[in-house]
C-alpha cells in the first residue's frame, strides 16, 4: 500500500510496531493539546470521534458507511 513520506518514516522508526497508547494516556495527550490549542472544551477521542463522524457526514458519506467506520452495529 502506498503511504505518504512522513507516516512511511515513523512505521519505518518505529519497525512497524507503533506505541499503543491506554484510552487514558490518549486522552491525556489530547488536552494537553486543547490547552495549547485554547479551546474551550475538553479534546477527547469522544470528541475526536463525533467530530470525525460529522465531517464524513458533510462531505456526502453516506449514513451506512459513516456508521461502519465509527464501529456500530446498526444506524
């Protein structure tokens, strides 16, 4: 598969065996970003996911693929 040169040099870095992070530690990182963003909200992968989910939306995703992506069982 084709990979754009910067994501190509960290799988390379990091051998093809990326850091898995805890959903705690994802989220820390998050606002840490937010607060150097100075956003008004709390950034967390929640927030990351409907926000994924809205811009599919708006880009004429349909509902059904939107759906499978965020990982539902049903609409």
């Amino acid at each position: 598969m084709p990979l754009f040169p910067i994501p190509k040099a960290i799988l390379i870095k990091y051998e093809h065996k990326l850091p898995i992070l805890s959903n705690k530690e994802y989220n820390s990182y998050l606002k840490m970003i937010g607060k150097c963003l100075n956003l008004r909200f709390n950034l967390t992968s929640h927030v990351a996911r409907k926000t994924a989910g809205t811009l599919w939306l708006n880009e004429g995703i349909s509902l059904d693929v939107v759906s499978k992506m965020l990982g539902h069982k049903n609409i």
